[in-house]
C-alpha cells in the first residue's frame, strides 16, 4: 500500500520576522536527510497576486522558479538548503486564491450559491495546499503560513489549518508554532507570557500546536520548558529551543540537536529512517566560519537600504566564499552616490565589483561609473540582468563613441538603443507576471570565459526582465572587443557579453544567484571570486 502524503504547517506568533522559512527549510533537510522526499510551500496573506509588482523596499527580492513564477524570497531557502527546485505551486497569496474564486463564480461553477469565505476561500486554500501532496511526488509537505496569528489577513488561512487536520486526521497533518521567548535585562529573565498569549491565539481559532518552537537570545533551562509545555498545553519534549546562531546554515543543526526532526516523525507515526548524513553541510559551515583568506567586493546597486533585496546575491557569494575558502566581505554602495569624482576613491580598495539588477532609470549613471573604473583598472567586474545592460551602455558610449546610447527603458529618445525592448514585450500593457520570466537554454561560445566557467556550451538560467541587448549593435560591439558569448538558441537574443583582453569582465542577461545553493554553488560567483582573490588588492 502507498503511503499517503502527511503534512506539517508552520505558524508564526509574538511578532514577524522570526524566521519560519529558516525553520520550514531546516526541518525540511533533516527530514530529506532522513530519505524522505520533502517540499516546502509559502501561503503569503497579502493581496497582490504575486510579489512580482512589489517594490523591493516592500518586501525584498522576488525570487523567480524555473517555471516562471514570481514567488516570496523564502522560496529562495527553500532551494537553497534542499537543493531542489521550487514551482509555482509552491507560493500562494490571498489575491491568488481569491483571483481564482471569483473567476470560478463568474463561469457560474457555484451553481448560483453566495460565494464565501467559508466556505469557498477556505475550499481552495485547502486545495492549493494538498496539491503538491496529491501528485504523489512526496511524503511530507512542509505550509509556511505567512504572517503572525492573530492578523485578521491570516484567519482563512488559520481555518483552512483547522480543518484539514480535522480532515486529515492527527497522524497526518500537525503543526508547529514558531514564538518568540524575550529576554528582559532589567529583569535579568526570559518571559514566557507572550508565547501562551500567542498560543491562546491559535487556541482560539481553533488549532492547537503539536510542538512549539522557540526563538530565544539565551538557553531555555528545563524549568522554562515545562512552564510553556505546561501553560500551552504540549509536551515538554515538543518545546524547542532555537537560540540565535551566527548563520541561518547553523540553524539545520542545532534543530537536529534539538531532535526536532525526531519529534515531527513521532507526531506524523513515521520511522526515523536512516540517521542524516549531513557530513557536507558540516564541512561547507567549517569553510563559512573558519575560512583561509578573505576578498572584498562592493555591491553597486540601487536599494541598497535593504539588504534582503539582494537576498540571493548575497547567499550566492557566501557559497562562493566557501568553495574558495574564502570570507567574501560585500560592501554595499547605492548607486545615486557614485560620481565621476567619487568613484575612484570608493572601490579603489576592493577586489570584485558586482553590479546589481534592478529597473528604472534612477541610479544608472553611478552604475555606468563603477563599471567604467571596473573595465579601465582590470578590476574583476560582475554584471546581473540590469548591471549586464548597463555595461553595454557604457562601452557604447565610451568605446564606440556612442555618447546617447541608452536602454529604451530610461530613454525614449536615444537615437542608440543598444538595450531595447523584447518586439513580443511591446504590446503587454499589464505588469503582473507579464516578463520574461523562468529558465531558459543559452548557447554559449566555445573558448569563451563563459565555456570555461560552465565546462559546457548549453546550459539553462532564470530570466526576469523585459529589455534585451539589440541584436542590431552586435557587429560594432564585436569589432571593438566586447563579445557576445551567449545567446538564446531559439531568439538568438543575447545572454552573455565579455570582454576577452580583460582579467574577468562578465555580464549575463539571466539571474544566475538563484540557482546557487550550498551543495551547487553557482559557477559565474565561484569563478569570481577566486579571480577576485588571485588579483587582491594589497
């Protein structure tokens, strides 16, 4: 007989930003770890159908999966820890699921019947969160549950909760409760109310945690523990302690010494299987925390205010780092800074220089600046999505002599647009996930930087733009040194520009960070950093 699917929800109380993704992805590995096939989904409560509208202020990157869809960063951890690709079943928001109701109650599948939300949007946030679990691809799925109960966005999503475990049964669908246990230093102790009041929260809606765990700056000692099994109603062995850590890759095992794995198994009548074999996560950690040398690398880009914007670049180089032994120190500078005058003095002193994707015209000059002393001083120079384009622009101004040259999207008027918009792009009018958008093939030169990185001449990346070099500058570009070293087989639209007689000048149409994960590191980030480290700056 084959074993049905059984599913783990993860909830967050106290407050936001305690980290349920880390915990979803973490507890995920072990399980994976363990020789079970684990997924891990994200419920969003906001009403923006996907992040892909959001401004990165708002809510950091968006991240995009090799299908196509514009999903929360969490997705991100998600691939990162497990090393398995995400879809776009694997994030839904409130204005997904109701997008769907509404157009079912249009083509009249309700049968004429008052469009609810219990129980219609309840219905299909259950559905959407059994669809993964019902192609028979896994035997645990992991629901984030965005949010923090209490929020009234999150009640349908709470409900649905309730009632697929009444549904589902015990032994099949439990939850975990991520709180928060605070340190007050007056008091010189840690508090448990704000955890029973958040509990009493769920309590009330009526879903009662199976194992809580707790975010805490100091141990929790065995008198603690069973004040909060006691006052929440779990046992004292499901109380989890999860202690600030250096690193959220620290995190997978202090849950397996916490036997959290163990605990969800018991509750789900799952053998524990095989002890994990984390033995390369170890060793990757051992590299993070006690690397060899160290290169610094400025990040150039525009909202630069928010680090999680960059969320994935900034994991990409720690598994970079690691691969090279090395502690990668990214410096960021918010490219609105960087002048003529300035530019010379602020990346003097660094080893590698990324420039950041990103859209809209405010920030490009400074970005043109940075790339401009990168290709002058032979400093290794990165460029991503919007960092590739804007180094086309600024060799066709500098070298071609092409003093208006210009992307279409900062410029309407330029007589050289040498980054233009995609023909099939020009008649979309609507934002939302109209891009191009998931993984495509590239082609890639042979003798090329790019072959040499890859050790192959056919691979597939993930794009999120609208705008593409102009396949009508590539003889003259060409003539003058900058090479296309990758294009897209069926467009023959370009993927990758170089710069041969430069030490390492690569710019790549696609967004090669969010493939990097800890087992994979991506190559483009491992091959920089280790030119970066060969040519330090003393």
């Amino acid at each position: 007989m084959e074993q049905k699917c059984k599913y783990v929800f993860v909830t967050g109380g106290v407050t936001s930003s305690l980290g349920k993704g880390i915990i979803s992805a973490s507890l995920a590995k072990l399980l994976q770890a363990r020789g079970y096939r684990v997924t891990i989904q994200k419920f969003d409560p906001y009403i923006n159908v996907d992040p892909g509208t959001l401004n990165p202020y708002e809510h950091g990157e968006c991240y995009v999966t090799e299908d196509g869809a514009e999903t929360d960063l969490d997705l991100g951890h998600y691939e990162r820890f497990l090393n398995v690709p995400t879809s776009q079943a694997n994030n839904v928001t409130t204005g997904r699921i109701y997008q769907t109701v509404i157009e079912n109650e249009r083509r009249g599948d309700y049968l004429g019947k008052t469009v609810q939300v219990v129980p219609h949007i309840t219905d299909e946030i259950k559905r959407r969160m059994k669809l993964l679990g019902d192609t028979g691809n896994f035997d645990i799925v992991i629901t984030e549950i965005g949010g923090t109960v209490g929020d009234i966005e999150s009640l349908p999503f709470i409900e649905a909760v309730r009632q697929l475990q009444w549904e589902l049964g015990e032994d099949d669908a439990i939850v975990i409760h991520l709180t928060l246990i605070p340190y007050l230093s007056a008091a010189g102790e840690l508090k448990t109310k704000p955890t029973q009041h958040s509990v009493r929260f769920l309590l009330e809606s009526g879903v009662k945690p199976d194992i809580l765990v707790c975010r805490t700056e100091h141990n929790l000692n065995a008198d603690i523990r069973r004040k909060v099994a006691l006052f929440c109603n779990v046992n004292v062995n499901a109380v989890i302690e999860s202690i600030d850590v250096e690193t959220i890759y620290d995190v997978p095992l202090v849950m397996l010494k916490e036997k959290l794995d163990k605990v969800v198994l018991a509750k789900l009548k799952l053998a524990a299987k095989q002890e994990p074999d984390l033995e390369q996560w170890r060793e990757f950690l051992q590299n993070v925390k006690h690397p060899k040398n160290e290169v610094n690398i400025a990040l150039v880009g525009k909202y630069v205010e928010l680090p999680d914007a960059y969320k994935s670049i900034n994991e990409a180089f720690i598994h970079a780092g690691a691969a090279n032994e090395c502690r990668v120190k990214v410096k960021y500078f918010h490219s609105e800074l960087i002048t003529p005058e300035n530019v010379n003095d602020k990346l003097k002193n660094y080893d590698g220089i990324l420039v950041a994707p990103g859209f809209g015209g405010r920030g490009i000059d400074g970005k043109l600046e940075a790339i401009k002393y990168a290709r002058e001083n032979n400093v290794p120079f990165f460029g991503i999505c919007l960092g590739m384009q804007c180094s086309v622009i600024e060799y066709a101004r500098n070298v071609l002599d092409l003093k208006d040259a210009h992307s279409s999207e900062m410029s309407e008027i330029t007589k050289n647009p040498v980054i233009d918009m995609m023909v099939e792009q020009k008649k979309v009018t609507q934002k939302g996930g109209t891009m191009r958008l998931g993984a495509y093939e590239c082609a890639i030169v042979k003798g090329s930087l790019a072959s040499k990185i890859y050790g192959k001449t056919k691979i597939t990346e993930r794009h999120r733009h609208r705008y593409e070099f102009n396949n009508k500058y590539t003889a003259a570009f060409e003539k003058s040194g900058m090479m296309i070293t990758g294009v897209n087989p069926e467009t023959g639209l370009a993927e990758i520009v170089e710069l041969p007689k430069h030490p390492f000048f690569i710019g790549v149409q696609f967004h090669p960070e969010l493939k990097s994960t800890v087992e994979n590191p991506h190559p483009i980030f491992v091959k920089f950093i280790k030119k970066a480290l060969e040519l330090k700056v003393l």
